[in-house]
C-alpha cells in the first residue's frame, strides 16, 4: 500500500488546503536538486521526485505549521528537507532490497547503476542538512537529524533481524520506528517546534506522527499475506525475500517444533519450494496472526488519533485525523 494513492480522499483534501504552500515546496525541491557540476545528479533525482509521488511527509509538515498559527517562510524549508530524506531513502533502500521498480517505473539503481543511486542519495541527504540550517533552529536540527541518523539505524537493523527466528515483536517496533515512522514523526514535529507551539502540542505532534507511520508498516506488513486486501500488490513478496515481518513473529512464537522447522528452512535457511507461501499462509490463519496484526494496525491508529485531542480543533486537524483513519481503510 501506498500513502500516495491518488484515490485517497484524505490527500485531495490537503493537498487542496495547502496547494500554494505546496507549489513552493516543489519550486523548491527543483531548484535545491539540481547540480552545477554533476548532471547525473538531476538526472537521478528527478526519475524519482517526479514519479507521481504525492508529498504526504511535507504536507503533513506544512499542516503541522498551519494548524500551529506559523506564518513564516521556514516550513516551505522543512517541508522540502523531508521529502529529500524521504527521496534519499528509498534511492538506498532500493539498492539495499535489490528492487528494480518503484512507483510503477524502473528504479534509478536499474536504469543507472547502484553507485549512482548511492551517491545521488548521499547527495540530497547533504542538501535536506542544507535546508535545515536556513530555518535557523537548532531544535529543528537536532530533530531531523537524529530522525536521519534513526532511518539509518532500522535498515540495519532489519538487514540484521529480517531472517533471523530470534527477531521478536520488540525488535520489529524498533525496526519499524526507525525505517518508517522516524520520518513521519519528525515531520509533524518541527512543524509544531518552527511555530514555537506549546511543548505538549510539539510532542501531540510527534506522538501523531509515530503511531502513524507504525499503523501504515503493519498495515503494509499485513497487506502482503492477505490477498483478499492487496488490490494492487504482490502478495508473497516479503516471504520470498526472507523478511521477518509482524504476521511471522507472531506465528513464530507460538510455532511447534515442526512448524518451526519450517521457518527455519524458509526464512532463515531461504529453501522454498513450491507451495511453501500457502502453507506459511496456512499457519498464519491457524495461529490467527493476520487478525492479531490487524488489531495492532488499528490500535496504532487509535492512538495516532487520540495523540491529536490536546491540539485545538480545525480543518487542518480533522485532515490529518482522517489521513490516519485511511491508513488502515483497506483493512478496517
């Protein structure tokens, strides 16, 4: 699943409330993207800044700003400092995971090579540090900072725990704080901090932001052994690529010792064979762990939205409340 759908009734609506904001985003995003010196650079992050992804991160940036009373220049900064993060991540995370389509189209380490994807995502990592230092907080700083530094500790995390029958449900939200929910946390906070809002509201904000981008992993975690659910999604793609995801975790924890045999073999070991995906799908409804996932995903939801009751009613609010219920529209 992605945040980018463009059905989502839940983006239409922000990003018409915030589409001036926005167009100064993107000029942004374009003009900090480009490189005296090394065509290579534009060339790489334009194939991926331009593929239709819908700025959900900066928007929820610029609402964040909004609904704070801001009514300065920065948040357009901040808002463009994430999506280079964001942009950054999924330019490694690709090489990383082997991917080679993203969005619909080949991804950059496919048409270019692994060097270029690396070293164009090093580059906008570099330029989202340069967009901070101008919104002239040091909070600001530290908070994108330390979320950069988490992102790069839950990849390696995962690549560490992902296929190892020892990972439990602790490590997975420690894996899924960092690689997913760090961003989204990070961005609804400075939004809040560059307003100079109250220190309970930067922290609503945060607390938002986190539950959020947990609930959106284990829904997306869930989406991948669930057919009846993946409209538009490859089922199956996280068993064959060995990821220890929550819907495993939990059977594995209550496995026999044959059942446990099998993990070994398929997930650690990485023997599969023919029909080995439906007899995992089997074990996971015999244990129940698609519905015990699926609770964890609303529950994560419930909190997204209850983190927003300190902050004062408005449009803005209510557009984030329901982003957080869209997340989990496809499993509710």
């Amino acid at each position: 699943m992605s945040l980018d759908d463009v059905t989502a009734k839940p983006h239409d609506r922000l990003a018409k409330a915030l589409a001036d904001e926005m167009a100064q985003v993107n000029d942004m995003i374009r003009a900090r993207m480009a490189s005296e010196h090394a065509p290579r650079i534009p060339e790489v992050t334009a194939h991926l800044v331009e593929a239709g992804g819908k700025r959900i991160r900066p928007m929820m940036t610029l609402a964040a700003a909004k609904m704070c009373g801001y009514d300065g220049p920065y948040h357009i900064n901040l808002a463009a400092t994430v999506e280079f993060i964001h942009t950054a991540t999924l330019l490694h995370d690709d090489v990383v995971d082997e991917s080679s389509q993203r969005r619909g189209r080949a991804t950059a380490n496919l048409l270019w090579d692994n060097k270029s994807s690396i070293l164009v995502g090093d580059y906008l990592f570099a330029r989202a540090f340069q967009l901070m230092v101008e919104a002239e907080s040091l909070t600001v700083l530290d908070i994108l900072s330390n979320a950069s530094a988490t992102i790069a500790e839950g990849e390696v995390l995962q690549m560490t725990a992902a296929q190892d029958l020892e990972t439990d449900e602790a490590t997975y939200l420690k894996v899924v704080r960092g690689k997913t929910a760090a961003l989204f946390s990070a961005a609804t906070e400075v939004g809040g901090v560059i307003a100079n809002a109250p220190a309970e509201h930067t922290k609503a904000l945060f607390d938002f932001g986190d539950a959020l981008g947990i609930s959106f992993q284990i829904v997306d975690d869930l989406l991948d052994y669930d057919g009846s659910l993946a409209i538009g999604k490859n089922i199956g793609d996280d068993f064959r690529e060995r990821k220890l995801t929550l819907p495993v975790i939990k059977a594995v924890a209550m496995a026999d010792a044959e059942e446990r045999a099998f993990w070994v073999k398929t997930i650690e070991k990485g023997k599969q064979d023919d029909g080995d995906f439906e007899h995992a799908l089997s074990l996971l409804k015999k244990h129940d762990t698609l519905n015990a996932t699926r609770t964890e995903a609303l529950e994560w939801r419930d909190k997204a939205k209850a983190s927003l009751s300190i902050i004062p009613q408005s449009e803005l609010r209510d557009m984030l409340l329901d982003l957080a219920d869209y997340v989990v529209a496809r499993i509710s």
